[in-house]
C-alpha cells in the first residue's frame, strides 16, 4: 500500500480509481468489507483500489473539545488498513476550509480530478461534505454528472448489532476485550514505547515489566489481562496490569506487561500488546507479599487462557516496524 498525503505523489499511480472513504477509526469488520470489496472490484474494473482518509479525525478539528478517545491514531490505522489490501491510501489534511466545501466541491476537486474516481463504495452511514449534507443520494447524483457508480453497503452486524467505532470503544473501555475481538476481526491491541517505570517490578516484586509509553488513546478499563506481547518481530505470552498501582499508590495510569519466558532489554523499542481476557479489577494489597502471590496467580491464569485454542493469536500483519511505504 502506497500511502500519500497529497493527490500530487500518486499521479504517477492513479489511472482510475476505485474509492471507498471514511474515517475508518479501529479499521473494524465493517471497514475490512468496504475495503474488500474496492480491491475486488477495482481488480474486475482494472482501477486503482485506494481508501480515502482523513488525519486529523474530523471531529479532532471540528468538536475538538468533546472528541472521543480513538480506537486508532494515523499511524496506526494506516498500519492496519495496509494489511487488508488496498493499493494506494490517500490520507488528506482534515482542516475547517476542507469542512467548509460543498460536497460537489469536495468530489470535484479530491475524487473527479484528483483520483479519477470511476467506482465508488460508502458505508451505510456515510456523509461527507459542508454539514454532513453529502449522503448516499447526493453521491449517486454526483456519480452520473461525473461518470463514476457509487455503491453503499449495508452494516455488518454481530449479535444483532451494528458493528461501529462506538461500539468498540464501549466495550474496551469497559473492559471486554474478549467480546471485541469479533468485531475487530483481531485483539485490541495498542502499541508504545518501552519506558522506564517505577523501577519496582523486577527488584521488589520478582515480576519485572515493560511500562509503556502510549501512543494509543484508547485502552482496556483499570484492570489485569493476559496479553500477547509482540516484541522484535516475536510473540510472547504475557500479564498486563492497566491502573494507578494502588498498592503503591501512583498519581498517573500506567500500562505495563510482564512478559513469560522472556528476559532482554527492551528500553527504547516499540512493543505491541494484544489484550486477550480480562482477569480481575486491580486493587490495594496490605503487603508487597500479597501483590506478589496474587501476580503468580495472574501468571497462572493468563497461561490457561492463553492455551486456549480460541485465544491463538494470528499476525496478519506483517513485520510491523516497516510500515507502509509512504510517498
Ligand atoms: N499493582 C497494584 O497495586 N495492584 C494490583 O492489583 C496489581 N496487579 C498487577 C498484576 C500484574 C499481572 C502486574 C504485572 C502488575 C500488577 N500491579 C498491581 C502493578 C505492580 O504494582 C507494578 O508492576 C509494580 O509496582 C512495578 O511498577
Ligand atoms: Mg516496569
């Protein structure tokens, strides 16, 4: 995948196009369809298949005030949208002047000119353009006055409901991330950097832990979970603990993992961490003892339920760390 931030370095790629476009936040099983079917139908059409995508989040720019917390950031979203096939993504600049266009305005200039649009395919929800005015109607309507068909598919539903971005940051942040993982089609999962910690888990408490530095804003409620932790390209089992340490008694959240059958130093790398099963809330312990005991037994559960056949982990990504190529 081909990732540009203006139409300028994909002239070169773009004869026609094939365009599904959204903000795509979590990349979710109904993002994954629209995107399969563009590369589908830009392979039986000989078109380009190319998602177009905003970054900023709209709303970052629009109710920046009230936005909620994103399943995925930029970078993390072309990470995952490269995985699941399109050719090219066009990740345009989201600014007021851009809300302000019309949504002829905006087809003309990015999807006409730009892309060449001969295809197009939106989600059931979709509007685009000044005030949300652009729907499926106006698009058709725009489609025969510039020579491109546009297709709306309906919403994926599981367990009779819709699977949206909402829904999914409703579950992680209530902490199922069991319950998520149909709808995302993978775990949640949020990537950082390994930070320095407070210094206590290998010393004090003989479980040693990769803090890390967040660059996600989305994550599990307080809590213990077994985890896989992806580390230079490996997998490992693991225990993650998300919270303010009561025990100790930490003013700022931490997310930290300790990783089974693993030791190396890993400051400075950028770990994956894919939450599997909740455990248990995290709590105060009277004694450094009692934390202790009750992280061997999270070690032991996590073990069991990452045994489990339903809890194997399949990387459809590739090599993480080499990204897609950007122009
Ligand atoms: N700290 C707490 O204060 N309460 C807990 O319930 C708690 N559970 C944890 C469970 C696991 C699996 C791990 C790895 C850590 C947990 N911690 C908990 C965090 C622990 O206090 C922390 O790792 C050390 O203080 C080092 O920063
Ligand atoms: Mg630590």
């Amino acid at each position: 995948m081909i990732v540009a931030r203006t139409i300028q370095d994909i002239q070169d790629v773009i004869a026609g196009s094939c365009v599904t476009i959204g903000n795509f936040d979590g990349v979710h099983k109904g993002h994954q369809k629209l995107i399969a079917l563009a590369c589908e139908r830009s392979k039986a059409r000989d078109l380009i298949s190319v998602v177009v995508t905003f970054d900023p989040h709209p709303l970052r720019v629009l109710r920046s005030d009230r936005t909620p917390p994103f399943i995925t950031l930029t970078e993390q979203k072309i990470e995952l949208l490269s995985q699941y096939g399109p050719q090219v993504c066009l990740l345009l600049e989201f600014t007021m002047d851009m809300a302000r266009l019309s949504p002829e305005e905006f087809v003309k200039t990015y999807l006409v000119d730009g892309l060449n649009v001969k295809d197009m395919i939106i989600g059931y929800d979709y509007h685009l353009g000044k005030g949300r005015a652009g729907n499926f109607e106006t698009l058709c309507e725009l489609g025969r006055k510039y020579g491109f068909t546009v297709d709306r598919l309906d919403p994926v539903t599981i367990d009779n409901a819709i699977v949206s971005s909402t829904r999914i940051r409703d579950l992680v942040q209530a902490g199922h991330v069991w319950a998520v993982r149909p709808l995302l089609g993978r775990f949640y999962q949020v990537k950082g950097e390994v930070v320095h910690g407070m210094n206590r888990g290998g010393k004090l408490l003989g479980f040693p832990t990769a803090n890390l530095k967040l660059v996600d804003e989305l994550f599990p409620k307080p809590g213990v979970y077994a985890v896989w932790a992806e580390v230079d390209g490996a997998v490992y089992e693991g225990v993650a603990n998300i919270g303010l340490n009561p025990t100790f008694g930490n003013e700022t959240l931490s997310v930290e993992a300790h990783l089974l059958d693993f030791s190396g130093d890993i400051y400075g790398d950028q770990i994956r961490v894919h939450f599997v099963q909740r455990i248990r809330d995290e709590k105060k312990f009277n004694s450094l003892e009692e934390l202790k005991d009750r992280i061997a037994r999270d070690v032991e559960l996590g073990r069991k339920i990452l045994a489990q056949p339903e809890a194997a982990i399949k990387l459809t990504h590739p090599d993480f760390r080499k990204g897609p190529e950007v122009r």
